[in-house]
C-alpha cells in the first residue's frame, strides 16, 4: 500500500487540507482499555462501484467518509501506519465503505474524539477484535542534521492548541507542533514507512516545509506542486529544518488482527 491510501480530511469551509491537532499524534496502545465516546447515529454503506477518490470530512457535528476500506478506518482510528496493520483478510483492504457518523455534542469534536468514535464503531459494527504486538519494522527515523536544528520554538501554550497542516501538494505548515506531529502526518499521508521521533526534541515548534513532491506524495491534494528548482522531502527537510529523514529499522506497535467481521446491516 502506497502513501495514497489515506483520504484526505475535509472541513467544512476549509477545503481539501490535511489538518491534525497538535498533541494529537496518539499511539494504538494509548487508546485500549479508554472509554470511547459513540456517535448517535452511525450508518454503513458499501461504496458505489464508480471510480472516485476516497475522502474523510468533517461536517459540523457529522463525520462522513467516501470509498474507504475497514484499513482505512482503522489508520484513522489508531493512528497506524498500513504496516503496523497485520493478519487482517484480504476484504479488509478491498471493500470500501461510505460511513456517516453523527453526534449531538454540544460542541464540534477535537480529532481525537472522532477517532475514539471510530474505534468504537469499529468494535461494535465490524466486530474487530485485535491484540498489540511489539516488532521491529522497516521505518524512517527523523534525527537532528549535522548542523543542529534549524526550528523555530513556538511562543504558543505548550498545553495549548496547535496544528499541523498540508496546504495543497508539497508545503507543510507547522503552528505550536512537536516533532511528534510531524512524524505522524509524514507517515500518514507522505511516506512509505512508519515514523518514529529521535531527535529527542520534545519542545514546540513554528516551521515552513516545502518540496517537490514525488508521484506518490499528496497525489490526493488539489493544487500544483512546487517549482522544479524546490528539493525533494529529504533534501528539502534537512535544508529547511536541520533535520533529517533517514532509513532505519525500529520497535513499533503493530496491531494484529484476531477476528473481524462485514458490518452489520444499519
């Protein structure tokens, strides 16, 4: 599975960016044992046959996807990357699905709590039940450039809001994020491999990341990509923020899937 595989998080009024809170680059073993939120009304409908792009929006207080496969649900939910995703049938990334879900919160739910709310959906109308391993994979490790970091710290709360956000194919903007964050929007929706953080940063961060994409990287954004004389992701990364994208291999969670089901009927 190529970095295509996610749909890309629309807002209303916002558009097709990639937008993840701050904070909210939470692991699979954070979420088990929560107690997870539900939506009200949640309904599950095999995708139409016809080409089309699989898409995630929020809508108010409505969570709608397009064309997405239970994996697909499940990065979202857990914040997986498709490799830490194992022994799953072959359904589980064939069949799409349309997903509405909808809730009566007086309030407009933060990230995590749409994917807390899919975690439960997942529980409860595909019967998956699954268990965590630790393994060691394949993954790019982001460690400080020779010639130290080139982040500007953020003067923002550091218990406060931020965001990590794609605008169009090749630029990335950081407010008020951690390195955490980066590597979580690196693996969900750019590279090839899990992403884990070893520059031993932990500080927030304000930056600016521009490349020149390869077929692959945000091939679901609209917009044009930048000018040929813009690097690749990393060159670009280490050039730009001091930091490098560098092959390694490490110990990651990886959800092995121990039974699952069709959806049951709305």
């Amino acid at each position: 599975m190529n970095p295509q595989r996610r749909g890309v998080l629309e807002r209303a009024g916002v558009g097709p960016t990639k937008v993840r809170l701050a904070g909210l680059a939470i692991t699979c073993a954070a979420l088990i044992g929560q107690i997870n939120p539900r939506f009200d009304v949640a309904t599950i409908k095999p995708s139409q046959p016809e080409p089309g792009t699989r898409r995630f929006l929020i809508q108010g207080r409505r969570f709608v996807t397009l064309k997405t496969s239970l994996a697909d649900l499940i990065q979202f939910a857990y914040g997986l990357h498709p490799h830490q995703i194992v022994n799953g049938p072959k359904w589980l990334e064939s069949d799409k699905f349309d997903v509405v879900g909808q809730t009566s919160s007086d309030t407009q739910p933060a990230e995590q709590e749409w994917m807390r709310m899919m975690s439960a959906l997942l529980s409860e109308r595909f019967q998956l039940r699954f268990h965590l391993e630790k393994r060691e994979l394949p993954v790019y490790a982001i460690a400080v450039g020779r010639d130290g970091a080139k982040l500007k710290p953020s003067d923002g709360n550091p218990n406060g809001p931020g965001s990590v956000a794609f605008h169009g194919r090749g630029q990335l903007v950081a407010t008020n994020a951690t390195l955490d964050d980066l590597a979580w929007e690196l693996q969900s929706a750019i590279v090839d491999r899990p992403v884990v953080n070893k520059t031993g940063l932990s500080a927030r961060f304000n930056f600016t990341l521009t490349w020149t994409p390869d077929e692959f990287q945000n091939s679901n954004l609209a917009g044009p990509a930048p000018t040929n004389d813009v690097p690749g992701l990393f060159t670009a990364i280490q050039q730009q923020l001091g930091i490098r994208l560098e092959a390694s291999r490490s110990i990651v969670d990886v959800m092995v899937v121990n039974s699952v089901e069709l959806p049951s009927r709305d």
